[in-house]
C-alpha cells in the first residue's frame, strides 16, 4: 500500500509539473507493462480541468494516447521475443511488475476467445489492460486493426475516469481508496447501457 502511495503521488506530482505531457507518459507507462495506475492519473488530470488548468477532452486524449503508444511498446515485445522467454522473464520477473504467467495465460484465453476485438473491451478491464499488449504482439494479429481499437477503447476509459475527477474536483481523492471498486462500478454501468440500449433497440423494433 505504501508503494502505491509513492506511486500516486508521483504522478500527481508530474501531471502538476507538465500537463498534458505527464498525463500521456503516465498512461503510456502503465500500457507498456508496469501497472501504474490510471485511476489515479486520470481522475487527477479530470480535476485540473474542472478548475481550468486543463482541458477535459484534451486531458482524455492525453490519456488515450498514451495508452496506444505504450500499448505500441508491449505489441512489440510480443512480436519480437519467443513465448516461451516471455513467459520465462514473468515467473522470475513478473512480480515486480504485477504481472504473473497466470495474468498472462489469461489474457491470451480472451484473445483466443474473442480475437481482435479483445483489443478494445479489455481496455476497461482492472489487470487485463496492462498485459493484454503482449499476447497480442505474440500472436501477431493485424496492427492496424490493434491499434484503431486499442485507442478507441482506451479514448473511453480515460475519458470516464477523467470525467469523474472533472464532476469531483478538489475532491476527487475521496474516491482514492476505492480504486479498484471503482472499476468495477464503471465496468457495470458500461454493460447496464449496452444493455439498455440493445433492448429498447430491440423493443422498437
């Protein structure tokens, strides 16, 4: 906890210094296989704009670009190592990182499953976004087709995050212990309005 902590206001502390810059290499950071938190990147940067020191959209493009760029970094270490010294370098290395064989065996199960649209839905799942690069890279699925929605996934997470910080202001960091929580609460009420909207479709019709 107290790492996370260090991490935070680390981050806190470059956002403050840099701006939009500190918000895409935070995000970048965190999709290239070190899981620093865009809870606490973007809910932050959400609350510069509520006072005026940034912009809400630009802050959430910040965000969503930095997202592919890193993303860019793991899809390539995918591509370029073997798997089985990937899988390798997470048993003895992976920890550090918090990123195990078992996160990763997982993520590659979604890609088997769901394909190249895993690109984008797992941009809005707690652990899931921070590895998902990487298995991608290794299966080698059409870059192009990875990057659109990798962006466009990340475009909605950042943008929800930041939007929260924006409606809390100077105090967004009331929600600061509820992190992962707030995950969940985002996760769901994606869902609940895809479902919402594909039923009233539905009933139209």
């Amino acid at each position: 906890m107290a790492i996370l902590e260090t991490v935070g206001h680390w981050v806190i502390n470059l956002i403050s210094a840099t701006g939009y810059a500190g918000i895409f290499l935070a995000m970048a950071i965190e999709s290239c296989l070190i899981p620093l938190p865009s809870e606490v990147t973007m809910p932050f940067a959400g609350a510069l704009a509520a006072s005026g020191e940034l912009n809400l959209i630009l802050v959430s493009l910040a965000g969503a670009f930095g997202n592919l760029v890193g993303s860019w970094g793991a899809y390539f270490i995918g591509v370029k190592f073997p798997e089985s010294a990937i899988i390798r370098f997470l048993e003895r290395w992976g920890k550090f990182i918090l990123i195990t064989p078992h996160e990763y065996e997982k993520a590659k199960s979604w890609l088997a499953k769901y394909g190249s649209l895993v690109s984008f839905f797992s941009r809005l799942l707690p652990g899931i976004r921070t590895v998902i690069s990487l298995p991608c890279g290794v299966a080698k699925i059409n870059f192009t087709k990875f990057s659109i929605l990798t962006f466009l996934g990340s475009l909605i997470w950042s943008f929800l995050l930041a939007f929260i910080g924006y409606k809390l202001g100077e105090n967004w960091v009331s929600i600061k212990q509820y992190f992962h929580k707030l995950d969940l609460v985002i996760i769901i009420g994606i869902f609940a309005a895809i479902g919402i909207y594909v039923y009233m479709h539905l009933k139209k019709k």
